[in-house]
C-alpha cells in the first residue's frame, strides 16, 4: 500500500481473547524474523524495537484495553512485525500455521499463540544439540535478555518467559480448534513444505515437528 493508517484507537475496544492472540503473533512475527535464516541488519533494529514495545505492554493491553501507552506499543510492535516478516521472512510456527489455518476455522493469531512456545523451545534444544555454533543462539539469548530485562538471560529463560505470558493470556491448546492427533501426520507433511519453514533457523526433523503439535494439543 502506498499509505497506511495505523491508529491505536481503533484497538481500545478489542476483547481480551483478541488482544491476546494478535498480540502475541505480533511478538512471534518479531521473535521469527529476528532468528530466520534471512534475518539481516536493517530488519534487526525494526525486530528489536517491536520486541521491546510488545514486550513492556502487550499484558498491560490485555488487562486494560483502554491504555493508551500500551495500545500505542501495539500497533507500533504489530506494525513493524509486518515490516519483518515482509523482508526477512518468518519461521517453524508460520510454517504450521499455514496449514492449520486451512484446515481448521481459527484465527490465525491463536494459532500462532499456542505454537510459539512450543516452537521457540523445540528451536532451542534442536540449536543446541546440532548447530551449537549457530547465530540463531545468540539470538534467542538476546531475545531472552529483552523478555526478562536481565541482562545474564539465555534462550531458555526467554522460552520460560513465553510459557508464563501464554498462561497469563489465557492461551487455548489447539484441541479447542478441532486439532485431533490423527491429523497431525497430514498437518507435518504440509507445514515441512511451507515457505515460512524454509526460514527456520535449524532444520527440525519429523519426529520434532510431530511431537510440537501433539505438545500444542
């Protein structure tokens, strides 16, 4: 678009649930253009600034919707996650968040939502284990460091923060959407081959994708 109109206003009025779920796809668009294999310096500075405004204020929106500090750090976080993910690409939760969105009548942020940890501590753990000298950890573990505000933070003390704000959210598991364990052979197959998988920091196998969605459950 040639012009657009971002005002926090409109947002005053949005319920909890709703916040809640754009909100945090805001927060896992920051979190998967900042750690993709096509992350790069220019989109770093929009990913850092987002991830600070999404994460001083997206539980405060939740709480209050009419908090005009946080409702404005919002937008600006949701704005430039778009930013983002429009020239650095995304990661693991978009790519399972294709299919399931396909398959399933659910708004795309709930799924996202409930997939991000799930995802961040799978990407973590798989870093570790394959590709220990891998960027992306050091990236998770400054994403950790802006989460927490400690400045000895590591990736997965980022993850334990994510777990915690999903539970003060209210997040839903993906069983509330129809998701049933015999569908997730089907819904991996399709997700491996997503666009947005391609971008994932690490390569994760079968087993680990099946075992993230049984986990999303």
């Amino acid at each position: 678009p040639e012009l657009v109109v971002v005002d926090p206003e409109l947002t005053y009025s949005m319920p909890q649930a709703v916040t809640a779920s754009t909100g945090l796809d805001a927060l896992t668009q920051l979190m998967e253009a900042f750690v993709t294999l096509r992350a790069n310096p220019l989109i770093d500075g929009i990913c850092r600034e987002g991830l600070v405004r999404a994460t001083r204020s997206l539980k405060a929106a939740y709480e209050d919707g009419s908090n005009t500090s946080a409702r404005e750090d919002m937008a600006m976080a949701s704005l430039f996650s778009g930013l983002a993910l429009a020239n650095a690409g995304l990661g693991a939760v978009h790519g399972f968040a294709a299919p399931l969105g396909g398959e399933f009548d659910a708004p795309h942020g709930v799924i996202c939502a409930r997939l991000l940890p799930i995802v961040m501590e799978t990407n973590v753990r798989a870093l570790h284990e394959r590709e220990p000298q891998s960027k992306a950890i050091m990236r998770y573990d400054e994403i950790a460091r802006i989460l927490t505000g400690n400045s000895d933070a590591v990736a997965q003390d980022g993850v334990t923060w994510i777990q915690e704000l999903c539970q003060k959210l209210k997040v839903p598991g993906l069983s509330s959407i129809g998701l049933k364990q015999e569908a997730i052979p089907d819904i991996v197959e399709k997700a491996r081959r997503a666009s947005s998988m391609k971008g994932n920091p690490v390569e994760l196998t079968m087993e680990e994708l099946s075992l993230i969605l049984k986990n999303s459950l």
